[in-house]
C-alpha cells in the first residue's frame, strides 16, 4: 500500500479517532511479528500523522492511550451551513452521494483549513441513522470552538459514551437526546483484531469475502451490535486494492463520515449484483466508493484508489452483501 493511498485513507474517513490510536498499536505489534510486512509499519504511521476530524477534537480518548497532558491541537473551523432534511422525510431515496451528503465542511488539514463534501456512513437522508448523526456533526462544529474544554477536560472518561469521546457531560447529554429524539440505542463493546477472533466471530456476521480470492483483513474493530470497520486488500487479479468496509447497524448511533472531495466530481450509477442487492457505485480516477443499504445495515466501501466502471462492477461482486445485511 502506497503512503498516498495511505494518506488518502486517512485524510477521507473519520472514523473515532482513538480506534485510530488502537489501529495504530496493533499494526505496530503486528508489524514488529512480521517484518516483512513493511507496509504495515507505515500504514500504522500514516494513522498517527493524517487523522482528520470533523468536529471532535482526535485528542481525546476512548481507552485510556492518551491523557489530558498530552499536548491539544486547535479545534477544526466551524462547518460551512448545512441544510437539515426533517427526519419526518421517510420516502426512500435512490441511492446516490447526493442523498448521503452531509454538505461541505471545513477541516484543519494540518498547517491549513481545507474544505470537502462530507457523506453519512449510516443512511440516506431522512433516516433516523442520517439525521442523528448530522445533528451531532452539527453540533460538535460549533462546540467549544478554542478547544478550551477539551484542554481542561482532556482526562474525563465514561465508558457508557467511550464510542464516541465525549469530555464533558454536555457532549453525553447531546448524545442521549440525539438518541431518545430517533429512536436510537448507544454502541457498546469494542473488539479489534488483536483478540485473536475473526471479523466473522466477533461481529456475529458470515464470511462475506467470496471464497477463493486472494484477499487479507489487516485489521478491524467493531460493537456489540454488530457494528464494525474493517481494513483490507484483494488481488482478484494483477492489481491490489486496498479498501475500508464500514457496517453501521441500523437501530444504533454512531458518527464517523467521510470526506469525498466533491460528489459533483463522480461518475456515479446504480448497480445491482448478481445476488440481487442493488448498489451505490461511485468513482472518480482517484478512487471509487460503493454503498448498500441493506434491510438491517448500512454498508460503506472506500477504495484507496482509482478503477475503471467495469473493474468497480467487478470488485462488487466479490462482496457476500447478504452476509451484511
């Protein structure tokens, strides 16, 4: 995996950004066991030095990796405005980024503030998955602004909300009333590739990697729920390609999002796979997405980089989506 593959990944998808710190240390031990596996270490690396955040500050913590002595940088800008749909909006939608958009937000990309159309990894617009997380990415743009509570409150900790690093008890109170108001249960329970189970067995789900490929997880985490992020790669022929599955169940709260640049900039159309599930399929000659909104999840899957329509197609079918539903 090239670092900017690597650089891409990170500087798109905002996953919690201690399950971050958490990849990073597997990756690390994992590496430090294989050697020979190089691009690990700089994967691991490339986690430490490229996480963007939309809204929470990545300091904080989840497991206890960082303290509130660690050194905190300044809080991403304010977002631009963001137009919110009523949640009473309940007609299904076809699947496209347009329905997924969360707008364009601004983010500090180190030394700068960018900006980039972010979507929801939890559902179509109107959903109450889309509009529980909007209303916290909302939120958490207009919160403590100088990071001043986050400095203060950078050693609070309570596990019921360590899915999602709240610091103060004002950021939980905004979460259990994004949950009672859509009917959405909290995620609990973490487990990673580090304990030695499967993605399969720790997330209650099948094998949904057809069999046969050349394919390898290099590391996942997921919830109670069956919630989970998986990192990986698949050689269904010369070329490797690198990609992030996200399932977020149905019924739950979470956050993460994704930065995809411009959704005016994809090609982007229906496609439905040989097992009868109908998908999202987007691309431009950088990288390519897929989305399945399944009856019980919602499925994300970013390539790290640029293919033809007729290989996307291809990469599709080598995905079980009725193993994720």
């Amino acid at each position: 995996m090239s670092r900017l593959k690597l650089q891409k990944a990170y500087d798109c998808l905002t996953p919690s950004p201690a399950a971050k710190v958490r990849m990073m240390n597997a990756l690390l031990a994992r590496t430090d066991a294989r050697r020979s596996r190089g691009h690990l270490r700089r994967l691991a690396l490339a986690a430490a030095v490229n996480v963007l955040v939309i809204g929470l500050a990545w300091t904080a913590y989840r497991s206890g990796w960082l303290t509130g002595n660690t050194p905190l940088p300044a809080r991403p800008a304010p977002a631009f405005p963001v137009s919110s749909v009523s949640p009473a909006q309940t007609a299904r939608e076809p699947l496209s980024l347009e329905a997924l958009s969360m707008g364009l937000r601004r983010f500090d990309a180190g030394d700068k503030t960018a900006e980039g159309e972010f979507i929801s990894l939890q559902g179509v617009r109107g959903s109450p998955e889309y509009e529980a997380a909007l209303a916290w990415q909302d939120f958490l743009d207009a919160y403590d602004p100088d990071g001043s509570l986050l400095q203060a409150n950078g050693g609070y900790f309570n596990r019921v909300y360590n899915a999602y690093l709240c610091y103060t008890p004002e950021m939980e109170a905004k979460i259990d009333a994004l949950c009672e108001q859509y009917g959405l249960s909290l995620l609990s329970g973490y487990t990673d590739s580090a304990s030695g189970l499967s993605l399969s067995e720790a997330a209650g789900v099948s094998d949904f990697l057809r069999p046969g490929l050349d394919a390898e997880l290099i590391w996942y985490y997921t919830n109670d729920d069956g919630s989970f992020h998986a990192e990986g790669s698949v050689r269904p022929e010369a070329e490797v390609l690198d990609f992030q599955l996200i399932r977020a169940v149905k019924g739950s709260f979470s956050e993460p999002v994704l930065n995809i640049g411009r959704a005016a900039d994809y090609e982007q159309w229906t496609y439905t796979t040989a097992g009868g599930t109908e998908l999202l399929l987007a691309r431009t000659p950088e990288r390519a997405l897929l989305a399945a909104d399944l009856e019980g999840s919602f499925v994300t899957v970013n390539l790290l980089s640029g293919v033809g329509r007729k290989a996307l197609e291809a990469f599709a079918e080598l995905i079980d989506f009725a193993a994720l539903s």
